[in-house]
C-alpha cells in the first residue's frame, strides 16, 4: 500500500525533526529555575531595604540620643522622640516603637548616658519565596524587625564670668529695677540663686547653682557650682612685718589724727612690695610707678582712702592691692575720687587688681563699689566673703587693657552697675573665672 508507506515516512521524518529541536529547551529550564530566581532575587532587593531603613533609622537615633543629652531635663524624651518624628519616625506609628533613657550605661563606666532605640516592623514581601518567614508579625503577617540604637553622655563647655558670687546660702546675686545696668560681653555665675527684677542686666548668660529668675539674656538654674578659683593665691601674701601698730583714721572730731606716715600724696617709685600697717589715706592725687617690675601693696589691717583724689599708676607700671590682717579692721577702698591702675600681666600676682585675703570675714563688705571711688581697673577684683553693692559703672585704667572681673560672695546690681572693661583679658594677664558647664551631647556609641 504506496500510500500508507508515504504517510509513514511523514510521520518518521516529522518525529525526528521534533527530537532535534532544541529551541523549547529555555522555556522548560526557565520555567524550572524562575521561581527559585525571583526568589533570591527578591531576597536580595528586600535585605538591601533592611539595611537602608537602618541606617536611616541609625541617623535618626544619633540626632535624638545627641538632642537628649543636650536637654538633659525632664523632658529630655520628649525632645528625643519629637526628633525621630523629624526623620519620620514616629513612636506608635507605622510599627515604630522609640523608647528612651537617662539612666543608660556608658562605655566608660556609670549609668548616666542617654540612649534612644527606635524599632521598626516592616512586612515581608519577595523574601518570602525562598522560605524567610520573619523575626516577628506586622498586623497578623510576616514581619522583619528592624532595630537602631545610640548612646550619648552630656558634654561640658568651659563658660568664663566677669561676676561671680560665690555664696550658697539664698539669693546672691540680685538687681532691683536696674534697666541702665549693661554687662553685656560678660556672663555671671552664682553659687546661691540669682534674682532680677525688672532688668536682665545684658550679662550674655546668667548661671546660677540654685534658681534663676530673670538674670543674664540667657539664665540657667542648677548649673554646678564654682569653687573659689583664687584662694589658692592667699600663700602668697607678704608677711606682716608691722610689729603690731595699726594706725587708724579718727573715727570722731577729738581722735587721733592719722599719723603722716600713713599719708600720701604725690608720685612714688616702689619696689616689687610696699607695705602700709593701718589705715592709707590719700592727701593729693598719687601716681605709682614701679622699680624692677609690679608692686604689691599691701595694706595690714586698714582700708585705702581715696579722699576725693585719684590713685593710678604710670605709664608701663603695674599694682596689685592686697588687703590682709585680723577680722578686727576694716579691709576696703573708700572714699570719693577714682582708682585708675592695671594689674600686672605676669608673675603670681598676674591679673590680679584688688585683693582681699580670704580668712577675712567681717570689715569686707562695700556698700558703693565702682561709684565712690570711680573704678577705672583693668584686672580682678577679689572680694571673697564681702557683700558688695555695685552701682557704678567700671571702666578699664587708663595704662591697662579692656577687661575687668569680680569676685565677691554675693552682690546687689543697683542703677547704671556695668561692666565696661571687657574682651582683652588675655592681654590683661588674667584668666577669667570658669565653670565647666553643661554643652552639647556627645555620642560615645
């Protein structure tokens, strides 16, 4: 049968040519390996999310843990959580979890340090091809969490003041309607409260241990106190060599009259110590110049009396005042007239204008500083246990730099109190008082 044998040659040759083809091969070995491909594929995509979602979420913490410390009050969680928000990270949203704390471990030792961890829930998509079924569930589904934590500790700035008050007992730094005071360029620190009424004195900023309330453009409260940064200098004193006389100024119309010796007037060459035992009255304006470098004056168990007349030192000259003796006297300039003299720039008086020693506790006190005598004083005013009511207003000498600082236990800013003599302290000699403050937070993890 011709025509079944040419059928079956068809179909023979059609079987051979169908078991040479090769061309459907990919469609079956892709049909195959697909799944497993866009497995690992989406794997692959949904891990470089995680990991991009954490360093997101890594950048936010850092920001809040910093912004923490740097708040560093009550409220520092409330600061942290509002920066994570900034980021888009929102406690109790889209399965993100902030949490926060004051109390965390430091690298270093202590648990003082702020941390901020924000979790995140993300809901798997691809990765669930090749079998990963999560670390947690994200509205009843599959779940990936993701977690970012850091550590930040409080960090301190050193902050200077050209007004100090170092008493802890009460209100020690105070003004009482003083909208002409201006200690602007200056800040001030108390160790007690500060309290001003009506006018923030211009000082840059206001530092108290205790409460502050109103003082300085910028106050502070609970600031850490600042130890007496000068005590250190009462060894240095000169011995009392008076042999126990004291002359003092007549205190009524038939006593005494103060002994010459204790009188001055005129120009005087000193050397590096002039002593004076009692009282020092100026009788004429008086101009000191020094031989062989600064002079310390000391005044034992008497106070400086201006009497209407000014006290300066010479071009290229410079004093220190120290006032030293018993309880028993009284240790202060008085007087009308004006102290125009700067300090030394070297040498252990360095800085140093006025001083008192400090194991004086009672005849410190001045009711009229920088108001009777004027004060025209480049240097510090050291007035430890004194309390001081500052009226007027402090310029620089007229042979010295621009820079003045007090040190007193507490202080009434009264009137037109300033402080204009500010910003050359270095070229003064003196470092200016600082407290180690708190600053920005610092990350340490």
């Amino acid at each position: 049968m011709p025509g079944f044998s040419g059928i079956h040659r068809r179909m023979a040759a059609s079987i051979r040519r169908l078991l040479g083809d090769r061309r459907g091969n990919v469609a079956i070995v892709s049909a195959l390996v697909l799944p497993a491909l866009m497995g690992s594929f989406g794997l692959g995509t949904e891990v470089a999310s995680w990991y991009a979602n954490q360093r997101a979420m890594q950048n936010a913490a850092d920001s809040a843990a910093l912004a923490a410390a740097t708040n560093a009050s009550t409220n520092y969680g409330v600061e942290a959580k509002a920066v994570t928000a900034r980021y888009g990270y929102t406690d109790g949203q889209s399965g993100v979890v902030v949490t926060t704390s004051n109390a965390a471990a430091c690298p270093g030792g202590g648990s003082t340090c702020y941390s901020v961890t924000i979790t995140k829930s993300l809901p798997l998509i691809l990765a669930q091809f090749v079998g990963y079924s999560g670390d947690t569930t994200l509205a009843g589904a599959a779940a990936k969490r993701i977690r970012a934590t850091a550590v930040a500790v409080q960090g301190t700035v050193q902050r200077p003041y050209c007004l100090v008050a170092l008493g802890q007992m009460g209100t020690t730094i105070q003004s009482n309607g003083a909208p002409n005071a201006d200690l602007s360029g200056c800040n001030v620190m108390a160790n007690g409260n500060a309290n001003c009424n009506g006018h923030n004195l211009g000082a840059d900023f206001g530092d108290a241990h205790g409460s502050n309330s109103g003082c300085g453009v910028t106050p502070d409260s609970n600031m850490p106190i600042l130890p007496d940064p000068y005590a250190g200098l009462a060894p240095n004193i000169p011995a009392d060599t008076c042999s126990g006389s004291y002359p003092q100024e007549p205190a009524t119309k038939n006593a005494p009259a103060l002994s010459v010796t204790n009188q001055f007037a005129g120009s005087y060459s000193w050397g590096s110590v002039q002593r004076v035992c009692g009282d020092m009255q100026l009788t004429a304006p008086v101009t000191i110049s020094n031989s062989g470098g600064p002079t310390v004056l000391v005044i034992y168990n008497g106070s400086l009396d201006t009497n209407g007349y000014t006290l300066q030192t010479a071009s290229g000259s410079a004093l220190t005042i120290v006032f030293a003796g018993s309880n028993a006297y009284r240790h202060v300039p008085t007087g009308g007239g004006t102290l125009d003299f700067n300090a030394p720039t070297s040498g252990t008086w360095s800085g140093v204008a006025i001083y008192q020693d400090p194991s004086l506790t009672s005849g410190v006190d001045m009711s009229s500083a920088g108001n009777s005598p004027t004060w025209n004083i480049t240097g510090l005013v050291y007035l430890p246990h004194a309390s001081v009511t500052f009226s007027g207003a402090v310029n620089k000498g007229s042979n010295g730099a621009a820079c003045f600082a007090m040190v007193v236990n507490d202080i009434t800013i009264n009137g037109t109190g300033s402080i204009l003599a500010h910003g050359a302290c270095g070229q003064a000699g003196l470092i200016l008082p600082s407290n180690a403050v708190p600053g920005r937070g610092q990350l340490v993890s």
